[in-house]
C-alpha cells in the first residue's frame, strides 16, 4: 500500500509511528531504535565506529540520505530519506548486522534490540528543523554531555563546524532551510541548539508527541525562523505532498468556527481541504466534528462536495 492510499485512509498523523512501516522513495523519517531492556548498545568505541560504519555501508547499498544521527548507550537516532522503496530492507540490514556481530563478539544470545525500529515521518520543514535539533541535543538529557557539542557520537559536529571532514552525513539538506551562507547557518543552527537544551519534553521514545510539543517551544521562542521555513516548503517540493503545519492548522479551524463567516463557494473549498489534512494527521471524523463544532454529518457531506 503506497503512501498516498494510506492518507487518502486516514492512517497517517503528521508525526506517525507505524507498525507497518512506510517506505515511499522521498519520504524524510526521524527513526528510532532502542535495546531490550536494560541492555547497552554499545560497550566500547568499537561498537559505536562499527555502527556508524554499517550505517554508512547501508545507506549506500541501499540509497539512503543520512541527515543526521545520535548513538546513545541504549538507543539509536537516524534522521534519513530513502530514495528507494527500501527502508525496511536497509533498516533489517542495519540492525541484523550490528546485532549480530554485537553478540558474536560479547559471546551473548537473545534479541539485542526491544523491537522494530520505530518511525515518525517529517511532513514539513518544521518538524525536519526540530527532529534535528531534538536529535542532537539527546545527549545532554540523558546527561552524558554539558554541551551537545561536546558529545562525539552524533553528527553534530558536521552542524558546528564548517572544517569538518567530509561524511556519509548530508547536514545541508537541514541547514539549507536557515540561510544561503554556511556560516550564517550554523550560527542560527546553533542558537536553536543552546535554546533547545532548556526545552522540558518527553522522551520520544516513549511518547509519540515528545517531537511536535518539543516544535512547539521552538516555534514559540523562534516565530522569525519558524515563519521563514513555512514559505520555503522543501519537504513539499520534495513529495509533492501539500501539509499545513500545526499553526496554520488552527487558524483555519478558528476561521471555520468563527459564525460570522460566509460560506462561500471558495470557502467550501477551503472547508473541505482543512477536513482532509486533519484526515491525513490521524482524527477521525468525529474528532473532526468535535473540534470544529459540526455535526458528524456535516463532516462526511463536506468531504462529497465537489470542488
């Protein structure tokens, strides 16, 4: 089942963690990995440069765009695009590969890892911003670092340092939403970094919407940088997919329940697309009712409407 057939379903939220996974060539996806249980990932610098060199291997076998990545003790972050249909084949090779070298060399059985990998796919440039950013600044909330660029394993001194040497990592792919210059980049970059480490959020690895509340604060504290990056659509063109963000969302439902608004041909129109980007976030059609104070009816008799 391809990616469009799923939204037109109303099986994809704006950060979606699926059991069956999506694998559409383009799509940007925040990956996450963790260990079974308490059990480390990595003991020694070995196991880390091992890792990064299979996740080098992979992305090239299997046409994967790595943006960036944060190796912790017990768990794993991967901001990637597949190019192919290949992310579930490229992520087995990852993970089977590591594991099993993993317990070869430790001389231990059993699953290294607690499961599939889980995915939240990055519908805008917003949230590719602050998947990113949330990423790199894992480290010093799990107190491993005082500063994020201090912590070795993550890609985050291809973010910090235009000297860095050349990578497998694409961190331009993220920086090219902030400015033209490199230089410029990075030093917005890392202002949003210092800002995100006093950000208070959950773990993303067990509450689906730790990324878009840790978006939020971002947008909050940056409405200069946040506003910029909804004229840009990068992830938009890259898709083709047309998504409103979480504030343009809003808006539009506090149009729709304003009563002074005419229904006009047009507004019908508009009316019928903020229906179906709610669809594509994961409510259902009574969520919908609810929180745009219409009847389910009227819901189902908006979406008829031809347009």
């Amino acid at each position: 089942m391809d990616f469009d057939e799923l939204l037109k379903q109303g099986k994809i939220k704006r950060i979606f963690r699926a059991k069956r996974k999506i694998t559409s060539p383009n799509l940007v996806s925040h990956i996450t990995q963790r260990a079974a249980g308490d059990a480390p990932l990595f003991l020694e610098d070995s196991d880390y440069l091992f890792m990064l060199s299979n996740l080098k291997e992979v992305s090239l076998k299997r046409s994967l765009d790595v943006y960036a990545f944060c190796l912790m003790p017990n768990h794993i972050h991967i901001l990637l695009r597949p190019c192919r249909a290949e992310l579930q084949e490229a992520m087995r090779d990852l993970f089977a590969r590591y594991a099993m070298v993993f317990n070869r060399k430790y001389e231990r059985k059993g699953h290294l890892f607690g499961g599939p990998y889980r995915q939240a796919v990055c519908l805008d440039d917003s949230y590719l911003l602050a998947a990113s950013l949330y990423i790199h600044v894992n480290p010093i909330r799990a107190g491993l670092a005082t500063d994020p660029r201090g912590y070795r394993w993550s890609s985050i001194k291809l973010y910090n340092d235009l000297n860095a040497p050349p990578s497998f990592v694409k961190p331009s792919f993220v920086l090219d939403l902030l400015a033209k210059e490199q230089k410029k980049q990075r030093e917005i970059y890392s202002k949003l970094l210092n800002n995100s480490i006093i950000v208070d959020t959950e773990n993303a690895l067990e509450k689906t919407d730790a990324a878009s509340f840790f978006r939020k604060v971002l947008v909050r504290n940056f409405p200069a940088v946040f506003s910029k990056l909804r004229k840009q659509k990068q992830i938009e063109h890259l898709t083709g997919l047309e998504m409103l963000d979480d504030e343009e969302i809003e808006h539009a439902i506090q149009g729709m329940r304003d009563p002074k608004t005419k229904i006009r041909p047009d507004e019908k129109k508009a009316r019928k697309f903020l229906i179906k980007q709610l669809i594509a976030r994961g409510y259902t059609r009574r969520d919908i009712a609810t929180k745009l104070g219409i009847s389910v009816k009227t819901v189902y008799n908006i979406l008829k409407l031809q347009t």
